[in-house]
C-alpha cells in the first residue's frame, strides 16, 4: 500500500486516518477522515484493555497519528510515504490514547 498524505483510497494511496477510515468503512463504520477527531467517534478504553481492531492513536502535543491494533504488542499502519503501510510494535511511539469501535 501506499502512504499518500490526505489519500484516502486504498490502493491508490492512503495516510495515517485514511487507511484507518477506508478499513472500518469495509465494517460499516464511517470515522471523520481526521486522526484527531477519530477517537471521539468510539469509545474512550486505556490501553491496557486494547484489542484487535482498536485504534491507538499517537502524536506529541495532540494527536497526529493512528493505527489499528492486530494483536501480540503490535499494529498495522500508514506509517509514512517511504515506509507505506506496514507493521510495528504499538510502543514505537508512545500512544495518547485508544479507541474501540467496533462491539
């Protein structure tokens, strides 16, 4: 996959939210195309409770960056334009929060 700032069409190129919205969207749950303003549309869970296919979202100073957790200590994201989508372990950066959408 390719990283695409603002891109939101898997396939073509997606960033960080917009590979986080066109998943869930496949789920039919529709999310803001904004990691910040993701984590309003779920509900609020500390990162100790995360489960497969909760968001985790990271950024210094508010959020600006979002990942879908898989499981095993690790996520899959729209990491950047020359990483593109890949996985990494959820503490690479230190998350702001978590999110669950999905019962």
């Amino acid at each position: 996959g390719r990283y695409v700032w603002g891109g939101a069409t898997l396939g073509v190129g997606v960033d960080c939210s917009g590979f986080t919205m066109c998943i869930y969207a496949r789920y039919g749950v529709s999310l803001p195309h904004s990691s910040s303003a993701q984590p309003n549309s779920g509900t609020r869970i500390s990162l100790s409770e995360v489960q497969p296919g909760d968001l985790i979202f990271y950024g210094s100073g508010g959020i600006s960056h979002v990942a879908i957790y898989i499981g095993g200590g690790q996520i899959v994201h729209a990491a950047n334009a020359r990483k593109g989508i890949i996985v990494s372990g959820m503490y690479y950066m230190t998350p702001i929060c978590a999110a669950r959408y999905l019962s």
